[in-house]
C-alpha cells in the first residue's frame, strides 16, 4: 500500500472492549499502551475512541460509533486509524472502504512495523521479515482492492486478480526460503549454546515487560554499551555479556526481547 505523509503522521486510536473477556489490562491501559507503541513509531496520537461491545462487528466497531469515527477523522485530519485489536483481512477491507482514504491498521501491523525499524541483527531482520509476510499473506487481496479505490496515478492501478495470485506465490516462496535460513541460522545457534552448556557457564536472562530498564540494567552491571531509551521495543536482538561476581565466578546475563499485551503469535514464535 503507497501513502505520502509530510511530518509525522496524526493518528486515531480505537479499541473495543468486548462483554466477558479476561484481560490483564483495562481497556483504558491497553489503549494507553497502544498510544505509546504509537509515539514509538513517529507518529503523532491525536485522539482515542472506544467501544464496549458483546463482540466484534464486521467493521470492529458497531455502526453508530463507525459514524462518530468518520466525523472526528474529517474534523481532526487524521490519516491514520490504528485499531488495538488484530484486525481479520475482512474487517480491514471493510473499515477501509468506509473510511475511504484514511490508512486503517491494527495493533500487530504497528508492532511489526516497530520490530521492522530496530532490529539490527541478520537473524533478527530475517524473523522480522518472515512475521511481516505471514501477516500480509491473507491480507493481499484487500491491499489491492484499497489502492484501486484511491483512483488513478502511479502506484494506484490494481493490477486484477492474476497478479494477486502472482503475489501469493511470491509470498509464499519466500516464506518458505525465510523458515530455510533462520533453521539454518537456529542449527547454528543450538551448538554454540550446547558448547556453551559444557563450558559449566551459567546464564542469567533479564526478562520482563518492555521498556522496563533490562537495557539499563545490563548497561550497568557489564558496561555492555547496549541501545537503552525511553522507547518500546528497542531491544529486540538478545545481548550476552560476560559478568564476574562478588566471588570472582563468571556468569553470562542476556537481555531479551521486552513482553507486551497483545503480543502477535507470529512474532513469540520468531523471537
């Protein structure tokens, strides 16, 4: 999908917060989360809008608060609709073609966007690129049928459904080839850490909630020199450093990849 953006995008957060459903957040601190995930992609959080529904509509939202949507992106100028749920390709066409020419995400495209801009690491490009293309696959009909509603001009054409299927396989293909690379890279991985089981080298692993200060921390128990900021997601490839205790022992201690609601499936399994 092509859109031209001058400054940073102004964005409208929308969530539901569905009758019986047990989450570990109120639907207040999710949004507040998804907001900031939103600042930590460049963008700028115009306003919020929420719903509390038996279930999900077809378009997320029920239609009374869809046309309440569409008055404050018209009143506000917005360009961008990030929803806090993952978004079926069905609800995404439809929201889109209500919404006419606004770009309409949800929170696992923002995610996947974020990882796409910090990973550093060869292995962690590759799991970032493979989490990317198994999300789009089942989305890349609606991707076409968007740009044909936006008119003409370069990049706007759709291309008809021939070419769709031309992608898919493109897509699969190189799923396929991304799964190929990162076992290869994992084989590779697995007997550096068998040898270092046999070395006797313990391993300590800072793990919890993104943004949490694991960077820091580890920053200052080994002068790692590791990217820490005020940020989401800026660690994303794990970090070993050496330690040597109090009692002259050694240890390994790693920084990890944070944890955050909502986290999309394809992305736990790639990291």
């Amino acid at each position: 999908m092509v859109y031209t953006n001058h400054g940073p995008e102004r964005v409208l957060l929308v969530g539901v917060d569905l009758f019986g459903r047990k989450t570990h957040l109120s639907i207040q601190d999710s949004m507040k989360e998804l907001g900031e995930l939103t600042l930590s992609a460049g963008a700028v959080v115009v306003g919020t809008l929420t719903q509390k529904l038996s279930r999900h509509s077809h378009y997320y939202l029920g239609q009374g608060k869809l046309e309440e949507l569409k008055e404050l992106i018209d009143k506000n100028s917005i360009s961008t609709v990030i929803c806090d749920d993952e978004l079926n390709p069905n609800q995404q066409q439809n929201l889109e073609k209500v919404l006419e020419k606004v770009k309409v995400i949800d929170r696992t495209a923002l995610i996947l966007d974020i990882f796409a801009s910090r990973a550093q690491t060869h292995e962690g490009r590759l799991q970032v690129d493979l989490a990317q293309h198994e999300y789009l696959l089942p989305r890349l009909a609606g991707q076409w049928s968007h740009l044909e509603r936006l008119g003409g001009g370069i990049g706007t054409r759709g291309p008809g459904e021939t070419q769709i299927e031309t992608d898919r396989r493109l897509i699969r293909n190189r799923i396929l080839k991304l799964k190929k690379e990162l076992k290869s890279i994992r084989t590779h991985r697995n007997l550096y850490r068998e040898r270092r089981r046999r070395s006797g080298v313990e391993v300590v692993g800072l793990v919890g909630y993104t943004n949490a200060g694991k960077s820091t921390l580890l920053n200052t128990l080994t002068k790692a020199g590791v990217a820490a900021e005020d940020k989401l997601f800026m660690t994303l490839d794990p970090v070993t450093r050496k330690l040597q205790l109090p009692n002259s022992k050694q240890i390994l201690i790693t920084d990890t990849v944070g944890f955050i609601q909502k986290l999309p499936t394809t992305l736990v399994a790639a990291f």
